[in-house]
C-alpha cells in the first residue's frame, strides 16, 4: 500500500457516504452471495468443509515456507526466459516498473484489474512519468474514468448504478449512453480494443504463482487479462509475495476455492497460465516477461504469529459481502485499498496502526467473514488482537491511542474492580448528569463523550441495576427480609418507647 501518514477516520467517512450507496452495495452483495450459496450446495457442505481446510492448510503451509518457494519460483521463472526483480516496497516496485518501461520506450500501457498494483498506485506513478495507462477490467475502467479508487475487491464499481455508469460514459467519454449494461459494456469494449492494439506494455497482477513450474495464473471473466499479457510485446506482472503456491495440486484446491467464493461461479470463463514469454514469433505473445515480488509489509505481517494467518487471503471478497459493516459503510469508507473484514485486519499491518488502527474497530465481531472465507482465516480473532495492539502495543507495533484516553481506561478499569468504587462513581454520576438530562435520555454530551451524542442520544444512567438484581436473587431476597425485619424491630421499639415516655409524663 503506499504508505500515507494521514490516520484513516473511519467515523468520520461513513458519514460522508452518499445515501444512495448502501442500496447499490446491498443488491450487488446479496446478488454475490446467493449464486454463491448455489454452487456451494453443489459441492455439498463436508466436500466444502473439506476444501477449506485443504486450502487453509497449504496455503498456511505456504506462507510459513515462503523462503523455499519463493526462491524456486524465481529459478523456474528465469528458467522459463522470465525475469524477476524483489521489490522491498511500493516505492521500489514503482520504481522498477518505470525502468522497464523506459528502457523499452513504452507511452501506453494497458493493465489487468489488481490489488497489488492499485495497493503501490501504480497507475500514478506510470501517468506522473508520461505513460498513458488504461484499466482494461470493465469495474476498474468505470472506477479509473470516474477518477475514485475500487470499492470491492472483485467488484470495483459496486457502488454505482447502471444510471451512474451511463452518466459517467456520456461525460467523460462524449457519448450517447443509455443506462443497458449491454449497451454500457459494448462502449467500453470499443475502446479497450483500441488501447490493447495499440499498447507496448501490459501489466498484471496473479492470482497466483506456481512454484514448481514459474507459472503465473489469472483468473478473470472479461478476457481483458489475456488481452493485456498477449498482445503488447511487453509484460510486467507486480505481485504480492504471498500469492506464490507450490505446485499445481495446491492450485487445483485454490481455484476449486476462489471462483465459488468470489462471483459463485464454477470457474472463471478465462484461467489464463502464463510460463514465461513466448518462445518464438510464430507463437504470439510478448517478447519479455517481468515479474516484480512485492512485500510491501508482507514480512512484517508474518512476524506476528497472531495475526500472520492474514496472509492467507485470497482475495475472494466473499468477506465483505457477507459484512453487515461494509455493505451499510460501502468500500470507500475504509479510506484505503482494502475494504471489508480483510481490509480491515490487513491494512492496519501493512499501513501501521498509527494509520489504520480504527479499522479493527469497524466490525460487530459477528464472525460472518470467518465462517465464509475459503481458506478459514479466523478474522474476528485476528481483529480482536490488533485491537489490543492498538490500544496496548505488542511487539510488532507500540499503542496507537493518546496517553489521556490509556490513562481513563485505566481508571476505569481500577472502578470495575472494585465493587464499593463502582457503586459509589455511579451514584455520583447519577447526581452529576441531573442537568443534562431528559426524560430517560442524555441527548446532549460535553466533549469527548459528544463523540457518542453527535450520532445518538445516550441512555440516562440510573444507577438501579443493583437495586435491580438484589431483590431477583435468594441471597439478596434474604438480605432484604432481614433489612425488613431489623426495620419493623426499630419501628417498634421506637413506637414503645414513645408511649411509655407518654405513660410516665402523665403520671408525673
Ligand atoms: S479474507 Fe477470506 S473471505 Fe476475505 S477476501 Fe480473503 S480469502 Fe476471501
């Protein structure tokens, strides 16, 4: 991701997202999940319970191994007439890219839709150097001309409607467009076809990368993929470390896994593997292969032993279909490239939590992202623990929250541990929050407790729930027939000792 030091407000963005968003998001998500649902009953729910563990497990196998295969893949590449370059971070890869395209006097470039590119900004650093490059995938196309970043994973565009879309190409691209996805998708496909005959440089990312043959696989259903890495003479492919696979068995499981999971499909209609560049004119394809291993900050996820599992994904995106956060929020609110569960437990390891370390909060811990995801990837755990990253530090990362909010959770936590502290504070607040009260509600907070109010009234506090819970326990039944007891004793003491004060009065 290219790293900014600006921290992500998470709040702050939800607020800003248009109205219209959660309903365009909503149709799109549920669309996903139900033809999900259909090819999974297919498989049969063991055989699926049985994929997912095959694919936990050799992709944790994988990512624990990563010197071995990693190294294999750079040999089998380069045996193949492929090159390889190891990019330390975004900057680097970016870097690297531009190098390859200046030395080949590349001016247009046509890319695949990928993470790991748009996570570098790619796209900028290529258009800041004077090379015209286009989005060829129909989402990122619609995203790329409307000048935002992709809100969804597979789905780039989820967020719009077809009415946004049509709005979008009579504006930008000066034409008559109604609101048809297929009328919409045949603008679009005239002008890609143009830029893929006239690019000089392809880019992609992979879904994955085969160890054991060098081979890079991408999984796409527009054709755009093989397009861009078989018609210009040149291919760059940047792509994160973690997608690196043994070999074509452990394949076979990812890509039983990813297609079901992501668009609910059995497979994708292009699976396109790519063994270094072609062999000789008569074949076709690009005369040079570059494949650029990005980490980025993926050594960094895998020192944590806690949280390392993150680099499992897939990128499947059935996480944040089945978010109840991200389909109310939509993709942008996350303010970085991943969004969702996943962006929500990746981004704050690869960004730092100083930046991203309100996005482990941006859940319900309903834990529907771990019972989905293919490879098992237990999200709310993962979240909980950068949670207290974020407020404690580990050794990974130091506390990400100001020293007067650590110091009010302490003191909090002092109150909550001692019974006669808590009932006292409670009392006292019961008689501090008179003024600001209203009927049952606190409407109105000072700051910071306004942070609550701005968005919601706060419940009064009053201070019963003990009272409450004495009376419904036989402990405190008896306790009250004994405080009854000693009252009506004192009362009628008191009473008798009045009349026989009385009696000897009158008889003074
Ligand atoms: S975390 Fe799991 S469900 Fe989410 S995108 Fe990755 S593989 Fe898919």
């Amino acid at each position: 991701m290219s790293r900014s030091s600006t921290p992500i407000d998470f709040r702050a963005n939800t607020q800003a997202v248009p109205p219209q968003i959660p309903a365009s998001v909503q149709r799109a998500t549920s669309r996903l999940l139900g033809t999900r649902a259909a090819v999974v009953a297919l498989v049969g729910a063991e055989r699926w319970e049985q994929l997912r563990q095959a694919g936990h497990d050799l992709r944790l196998h994988t990512i624990t191994h990563l010197d071995h295969y990693l190294t294999l893949l750079e040999k089998r590449v380069t045996e193949a007439g492929g090159h390889v370059h190891w990019a330390r971070d975004g900057e680097e890869a970016n870097r690297i890219v531009l190098e390859i395209a200046r030395a080949h006097g590349v001016r247009r470039a046509v890319k695949v839709k990928s993470m790991a590119t748009e996570e570098i900004g790619l796209n900028h650093a290529l258009i800041a150097a004077g090379i015209e490059t286009l989005e060829t995938d129909l989402g990122e196309f619609i995203v790329q001309l409307a000048g935002v970043a992709p809100s969804h994973i597979i789905a780039p565009a989820v967020h719009l409607t077809k009415e946004d879309i049509a709005d979008l190409f009579h504006d930008k691209l000066g034409v008559e467009a109604p609101a048809e996805p297929v009328q919409l998708a045949a603008i679009a496909r005239a002008r890609l076809r143009e830029a893929f005959l006239a690019a000089d440089m392809g880019i992609s990312g992979a879904n994955f990368m085969v160890a054991e043959t060098g081979t890079l696989v991408i999984v796409s259903n527009e054709g755009n993929g093989r397009m861009c890495t078989t018609l210009p003479p040149l291919h760059v492919a940047v792509v994160g470390i973690d997608k690196v696979v043994p070999d074509m068995e452990s394949l076979d499981v990812l890509l039983k896994l990813l297609p079901r999971s992501a668009t609910g499909q059995k497979m994708t209609c292009y699976t396109s593997f790519i063994t270094g560049p072609s062999r000789s004119p008569k074949e076709g394809g690009p005369q040079e292969l570059h494949l650029v291993l990005l980490d980025n900050g993926r050594t960094r996820v895998l020192r944590d032993v806690a949280t390392r599992e993150t680099l499992l994904c897939i990128r499947c995106g059935v996480c944040l279909n089945v978010c109840p956060v991200y389909n109310h929020a939509g993709g942008h609110a996350y303010g970085c490239t991943y969004s969702g569960p996943i962006g929500s437990i990746l981004s704050p390891q690869l960004l730092g939590v100083n930046v991203a370390g309100g996005l482990p909060f941006a859940s319900t811990l309903c834990g529907a992202c771990a019972e989905y995801c293919p490879v098992k990837i237990p999200i709310p755990e993962i979240l909980i623990h950068l949670r207290r990253r974020v407020a404690e530090g580990d050794q990974v990362e130091g506390s990400a929250i100001a020293p007067i909010l650590t110091a009010g959770a302490q003191a909090g936590a002092l109150v909550l541990s001692l019974p006669w502290l808590y009932e006292l504070g409670s009392q006292v607040l019961r008689v501090l929050q008179a003024p600001l009260r209203r009927g049952g509600w606190l409407p109105a907070l000072p700051p910071p407790a306004n942070r609550w109010t701005l968005a919601r009234p706060m419940p009064a506090f009053n201070a019963s729930f003990r009272q409450w819970w004495r009376v419904r326990t036989p402990e405190g039944r008896d306790r009250i027939r004994r405080q009854r007891a000693l009252a009506g004793v004192l009362v009628t003491g008191v009473a008798a000792a009045v009349v026989i004060w009385r009696v000897f009065r009158q008889r003074k």
